[in-house]
C-alpha cells in the first residue's frame, strides 16, 4: 500500500519544527522518504538536473524524485570517472551503486557532457534502465515544439511501461494542476524571500523546496499552504543585511551550510538554486493537448540558466532582470568545481556585472565541502566594502568585485 | 622488394608534405580575408556543416583546428593565460580558451590572422560547442545557429552490469530503430531548411541546389579514401601511425571536406600508403613494429611529437585511434549522401555522424573491442584530458569493461591537449615505460607457453 504521507512530520508540529524536519530529510544521504514510498510497494522516477517534467511520472502514480547528489563518501564512484569531473555526478552514482538511492527509471539530460555520458555509465553498472531526455538546444527552430512533444510521449510510454498502465489525458491535466499550485507556492516563498527577506533565511528557504523533490507534489503543497502563513507571521525583524542574488546552484548543489554562512550577512533575495522545479513561470493551461501543453511551457514559458541555449534569453540579461527584479544590491556569482556550463558561464556574468557596476562576489564551490570559516571572512569584507565603500552617487562608483575562489 | 620499397620512398612523406601546403594555403586565404576585413562562418569538426556553408562563398573557420594549432605551435599558454586573466576557469576546456584569447587579440594567431565569425553553426554533439558559440554572439552579435541533433535515447552497453553481455544493443540505439531515425531526421532536416535561410540571409548568396550536390559528391569521394585509409592500417606494419599521422590527416579532412583538393588529397594518400603496405613499410620506416596499438582520446599536443616518441621508441605503433572515428565528422561511416535527395540525405548524413560520435564517446567500448579485433592489437592507450569531458568521461568505465572482454593491457593516462601545466613528461615517461615493459613480458609469456605447446 503507497503511503499517503512520506514526510514524517509530527501531528501539529510548529513552523520551526517543520523546517528542522525538512533540512534533515534533505541532507539525508539515506533517502528516508524515498525508501518509505518503495517499502509501500511505489515505483520511482529518477530524474538528474536541471529540470524533468514530472507531471509525466506524477500521473502515472511513480514518485518522481530529483537526483541532485550529495554529501556522501564516495567509494565505489570514484574509480568509474575521470579526475576532472564535477562532484555531483560522482556522487549521484555512488548513492545508486550503495543502494541508498534506489530507481526504477533513471533519466538524465544532455545538459553537459559529463551529464550525457553519465547515462552510459549508469546503465553499465546498474540493472534499472537508463535514458536521456534530450531537450531541444535550438528552442527557436519552428520544429522544436513537435520535437519535445514527441519526447515527451516516448518517456511517457516508458513510464507507463514500469507503471504497468496506460496513462490517461485526464490523469495528466490532474497531475498538471497540482504542478502549476506547486509552483504558484514556490512563487509565494520567493515573494516573502524578496519582499520579507528575514522572515526565512535562505538554508530554511532551500530546504523548503528541496523537499519537494523527494516526497509527492501534493504533500509538498500542502505542506507549503501550511507554512508559508506561518513564515509571514514569524516574529523576526528586517537587518542591515546586504541584499543578493545567489547564481550558480542551476545543477550541482552548494551545501546547506554554506547558505547558512551566506545568510549571516546577507539576504539571498533570489537565486537559481534547484531552478528546475521552478522552471516553468506561469500556469500550464490544462486544457488542449497536456503533452503539447507541456512542452510549450518548457520552451516558451520559462526560466534560463547556462545548460538551455535560447536565443531569445541571453543568460545574462536575464541575470540582470533577476537582480533588477529582486532589487538586489550584489550578486554572488558561483560555480561548481569542474562544471564547464557553470564555469562558462560565470565569465559572462563577472563580465556583464562589470560593465554595468554591480558589485559581485566570484566563487567556487562543491557539494562535499564542510569548512566555511574562509568564505565568511571573504563575504564579510565584501559586504562591508559595499555598504560602506559604495558612493552614494552611482556615476561615482568603482568597480566592486570579490574573487572568493576556493573556499 | 627493393623496387616497391624504391617506389614506396617515391611517395613517402608526399602526404605531409602536400598536407602542411594545404593548410599553409588556407590559413593563408583566412589571413588575406580577415586583412580585407571580411568575416567568416564558424563551425565545428562533430556535426560539421561545411558542406551546407560552402554553397555561399564563406570563408570557413574551424576553431578547434586554430586552437589546437597554438599548442602544436608550442604557444598555447601565452593563449590560455590571457583567457584566464579575463576569469577564465583552469579547469574549462583548453580550445574555448585559446580561441576567446585570438578573439581578444583580434584574430592574431601562428599560423596567420582568423576573420572573427560573422556566422556560427554548431550542433549539440558537444555541449561546449553550445557555451563557445554563445560567447562570439556576445562579443559579436553574430548569428548563431544551434543545430539540435538528438543522439540515442537509452543507452544499452554492450557489456552490462554483473557482465551481461547485450546483444541488442544495435537495435535499440537510434541507428537501429526505423521510425525514431526517421522522425529525428526529418526533425534535423527541418532546421538545415531554416538554415539556408539564415545563410541566404547573411551572405547574400542564394541557395543553389546543384552546387550542394556537388559539394556532397566530393565529401562521398573524400569519405571513400578516408575508410580505405582507416582500413589500410589492418595491414601489419601498419603504414602509419594513426595518432600522429592520422590526426594531422584528420585536421585536412575537416578542414577541406567538400572540396576538390580535400578528395583528391585523400586519394593520393591512399596511393602513398598502399605503397607503404606493398613495401612492408611502417611509420618508423622499415623497421616493423613491435607493439600493435589503439589510442582513445585526444592527443598531447603541447607535446605531440615527443608524445608520440615516447611510444615509438619502444616500437609501438597507433594502428587507429578513436579520434579518427569520432572527429572525422563522419566520414568513418559506411554512409555516402545520396545525390538525388541532397538536403534529405545531408540531414541524415549530420545526424549518423553526431549519433555514432556521441554513442561512441559514450560507450568507447562498444568501437573499441571491434577495432581491437578488427586492427589486432595488444594494447589500448586511454588518454583522458582535463579539458574534454565529451571525450573523458566514459573512459575510466569503458577501461574496465575492456579489460573484462579482451586480452589486452591497457594503459590510463591523464594529461591535457592544450594546458602544459598538466602535462608531466616525465610522469608521462615512466607510466608508458612500465607498460611497455608489461607487454613485453606478456609477449615473452606467451611466446614460452606457444613453444611448450608445441
Ligand atoms: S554540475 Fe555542471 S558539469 Fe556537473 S553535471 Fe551539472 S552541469 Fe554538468
Ligand atoms: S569539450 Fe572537448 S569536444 Fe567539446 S569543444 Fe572542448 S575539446 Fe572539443
């Protein structure tokens, strides 16, 4: 019998209670959630970053769960990859090869090369099936939408194959409905982030979303239409804290922790952290063809990040709309260690800031990392260089960049 | 004997001799265009369209070839120093580096001066490829065209877990299943139609269909030499060493694919080896070989020579390459574009070439244990570098999966194609000393149990 709740929370537990609940389960590295939903006999999705349509799994009664990595001693990973490898793919691996992650369908994207070839690998060394789900890197040819359209169908077809039955149109206009409440939700705690930034600190925040990617999407909203009134009403006054962005966290995952070092000085007002379940902006109509209705979403309705070529949102634009927007005063532009997209692409937002005298804070990072004495003394200069070196008048103000680097 | 080793050194050396001219010649042609302050179509070696561009009179940029030519030139630092300072990551892939540096420099490079692009063509067979093009739309606003060439969906090993063998494994990938083909060809077809609007649009040239077909007729001549070049390398002494060798041949290949010369190039060479074969002559002369070998990856090339040196000094020889598969654009494959359906068929054409190449780099052992049947040899090179994931990161796995299937030793070095600071020689040394060393022994053993059989 599948569980109907897969969050062991306490009956009545308060807001705080709830999120030290949450910020536990997401850094389990044993999956407990996960583990509860196959012991009630669930079948599982298994989807890699950045971004997967999980309504696909979701209305075909699978757990669709988001395979980010994390924070385990790698010893049977190791010795498949390279040296010059990120460590969320290594680490991906490893939770599977240990069986703490264990998958029915295991899908991941051609969002880099190491990603792509990461199928080959899995499907060598683990008896699940494996697949990738190439989405269109050329979003502006007119035969991208019938192209993703019919991916769509293909995985739909192999997740009904481990769900062993079809899937209906209605099933799936259901399950888009809990989908766009979900991130009508997840829009809500961004606004309370942007607009109310001490009444959650960005750990508490990531946590929040995190957790939806490992428990049933209408859990996860009743669970945020429970808090976020709670978040509002919570006694905490606004600091004189720098307001950031924090970008780079679009795939490899920095560790919780380091949100926390963050948080101490500044109040990360938006960020592209797990940005895949955000992806989508706006509603998904739930009438018309849901496949179609999807894809749509996917290309025409939706956010960025360095691992979706699109002519028509040059990343760094759409950097400067999220700083604009959030009302930002600097960003802290990361990378994780060894990712090439993140990498790349931290260049041309160092570059933008630049030009346009946005202070910004320049790193590095990697999900096994547990030391962040170096990064607080780095950020706290920054900050105090911005608030207290910053000229009032903006014609007057000099470049402001950190160079974090290895932390 | 002696007159075929007679005519043999007749036409030894013709084919690099006759190689660096063409190159010389073309950098030349860019050097003179990027003076006349012209610009150019940029595109790259997996999922090439050159074909498609030379029907509007492009001057044509390769930038891999340009990058990888500033560390054969032996100045590929000074490059990937100046991309550096302007935030460049260490550990990001060499050839972006270098060619955002000749970008800054504004198109200084050792061989001449490269036009800045005024068109990029890409596809997704590497998604570096993707973040590369992006940074010339930014420094340029040039058109980029992002062709999307989906490679196989699921990934079927031909060895699976607890070493199931998988003998479907053809039927499942995208090359084996009809209808997926079909509808992802005419998917890539769709976009090489918008991109000869795009093109028209850029060049001022319109379309003509016959000078395309054309353009394919001399890649079909091209990729008909190239195989029988691939294929001579069975012959043992292999007539030339296929990371060496075969690279610079691979570098002409991409560079003049579609063109008279290219063709021809290749059919003279052909005749050179053939000549090499019928003379018993190997790369390092007559001397044979006493290592028959096969290379995955990409080559040293901050070192190359001295890199190759380091095995032929022990007599080994790189009877093929991985390299000479997935890079040649395709080219490798049994596969020649129909001249009847020209656009139909270079679609499918693009598509087969990014597919095996992208198979290949996923599953290197599925080519591998064909070629080391198929080229009979002893040992595999795997040569992981820290600037190419495309290529790197299936190889640590595909090494084991190896090793379980064949009798072969394998050697695992990691270095880098463009970083010198990656690059030890001398580490270099020791590690491909020692497996030298181990396949001589293996070759003493297995000699010592023939004899005691017989
Ligand atoms: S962190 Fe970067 S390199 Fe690693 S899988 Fe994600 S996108 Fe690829
Ligand atoms: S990552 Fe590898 S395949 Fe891609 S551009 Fe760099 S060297 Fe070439």
């Amino acid at each position: 019998m599948k569980p109907d709740r897969l969050l062991d929370l306490p009956a009545h537990s308060d807001l705080e209670e709830s999120l030290k609940i949450c910020r536990q389960v997401v850094q389990d590295v044993e999956f407990p959630t996960v583990r509860k939903w196959r012991e009630g006999g669930g079948k599982v999705v298994g989807h890699f970053q950045v971004y997967f349509p999980e309504e696909l799994a979701h209305a075909a009664g699978l757990l669709p769960v988001k395979v980010r990595g994390g924070a385990v001693e790698r010893r049977e990973a190791d010795s498949h990859f390279g040296s010059y490898i990120c460590s969320i793919l290594q680490s991906s691996l490893e939770l599977a090869l240990t069986e703490r992650l264990v998958i029915d369908l295991f899908v991941t994207h051609a969002i880099c090369d190491a990603a792509r070839n990461l199928a080959g690998i899995w499907a060598r060394n683990l008896p699940q099936p494996a697949r990738i789900l190439y989405f269109p890197q050329n979003p502006n040819s007119s035969h991208a939408l019938d192209y993703l359209e019919g991916e769509y169908r293909a995985v739909l077809e192999e997740i009904e194959e481990i769900a062993g039955r079809r899937v209906t149109d209605q099933e799936l206009r259901r399950s888009m409905a809990v989908f766009n409440r979900n991130r009508q939700l997840l829009a809500e705690l961004y606004a309370i982030k942007r607009d109310e930034p001490w009444l959650i600190a960005a750990d508490e925040a990531y946590a929040l979303v995190a957790i939806g990617g490992l428990i049933q999407r209408d859990e996860h909203n009743e669970l945020l239409e429970r808090l976020l009134p709670q978040i509002r009403m919570r006694e905490a006054h606004a600091q004189d804290k720098m307001r950031v962005v924090f970008e780079g966290g679009f795939c490899e995952q920095p560790p919780l922790d380091l949100l926390q070092a963050i948080s101490e000085f500044c109040y990360v007002v938006d960020d592209d952290l797990l940005i895949g379940l955000r992806w989508i902006i706006d509603d998904v109509p739930l009438e018309g063809p849901p496949l179609r209705n999807l894809a749509d979403a996917y290309l025409n309705n939706s956010s960025y990040s360095p691992v979706q070529h699109d002519l028509r949102k040059p990343k760094e634009e759409m950097l400067l709309e999220r700083i604009r927007g959030s009302d930002a005063e600097a960003a802290i532009i990361s990378a994780a260690k060894m990712c090439e997209p993140g990498l790349d692409e931290q260049v041309a937002y160092s570059q933008e800031l630049e030009q346009k005298g946005i202070p910004y804070f320049e790193t590095e990072f990697e999900e096994k990392m547990t030391s962040f004495t170096h990064l607080q003394i780095q950020l706290e200069t920054f900050v105090e260089n911005v608030l207290f070196a910053w000229p009032s008048d903006e014609d007057a103000r000099p470049l402001l960049v950190t160079k974090g680097g290895q932390w | 004997m002696t007159e075929l080793k007679a005519a043999a050194s007749g036409v030894h050396g013709r084919g690099a001799d006759e190689g660096r001219r063409l190159f010389q010649e073309w950098f030349a042609d860019l050097t003179s265009a990027a003076e006349r302050g012209e610009k150019a179509a940029y595109v790259f070696v997996m999922g090439s369209l050159v074909e498609l561009l030379r029907c509007f009179d492009f001057n044509i940029v390769f930038p891999e070839i340009n990058s990888l030519q500033t560390a054969v030139r032996k100045v590929s630092d000074d490059y990937l120093n100046l991309a550096e300072d302007h935030g460049f990551s260490p550990d990001v892939c060499g050839y972006v580096k270098a060619d955002y540096a000749v970008q800054l420099r504004n198109g200084d490079h050792p061989m001449g001066r490269i036009p800045p692009p005024g068109l990029s063509v890409l596809t997704n067979a590497c998604s570096t490829y993707v973040k590369w093009a992006e940074i010339w739309g930014r420094m340029y606003q040039d058109p980029v065209f992002t062709m999307d060439v989906p490679g196989s969906r699921v990934p079927v090993p031909l060895i699976g877990p607890n070493g199931a063998h998988t003998e479907v494994a053809d039927a499942v990938r995208t090359i084996g299943d009809s209808a997926r083909f079909e509808a992802d060809r005419t998917y890539v077809e769709g976009q090489i139609r918008e991109l000869i609007g795009v093109c028209e649009q850029v060049s001022g040239v319109s379309f003509d269909i016959d000078r395309c077909r054309e353009v394919l007729r001399l890649t079909n001549q091209m990729g008909r030499a190239w195989r029988a070049l691939l294929e001579l390398n069975r012959n043992s002494p292999a007539p030339f060493d296929a990371m060496l060798e075969g690279t610079i041949y691979l570098g002409v290949a991409n560079a003049l694919r579609g063109t008279e010369e290219g063709a021809r190039y290749f059919e003279d060479l052909v005749e050179e080896m053939e000549a090499r074969v019928a003379a018993g002559m190997g790369p390092h002369g007559s001397g044979g070989e006493s290592h028959r070998l096969v290379f995955v990856g990409v080559p040293c090339y901050p070192i190359f020579r001295r890199f190759y040196e380091l095995f032929s000094e022990w007599g080994g020889t790189f009877a093929t390459s991985t390299y000479t598969w997935f890079a040649s654009g395709g080219l490798n494959l049994d596969f020649e574009y129909d001249l009847d359906r020209p656009i139909e068929s270079l679609a499918e054409g693009v598509l087969r070439g990014v597919i095996e190449a992208t198979d290949s780099l996923m599953f290197p052992d599925r080519a591998l244990l064909q070629a080391i049947d198929d080229y009979d040899v002893e040992g595999v090179v795997y040569h992981p570098v820290k600037s190419c994931r495309t290529v790197s990161t299936g190889l640590a796995a595909s090494r084991r999966v190896v090793l379980e299937a064949r009798d072969v030793a394998a050697l695992y070095i990691e270095s880098d194609m463009m970083d010198k600071r990656v690059v030890s020689e001398a580490q270099l040394k020791n590690r491909i000393d020692a497996f030298f060393e181990g396949l001589q022994s293996r070759k003493l053993r297995k000699n010592r149990s023939a004899a005691a059989e017989s």
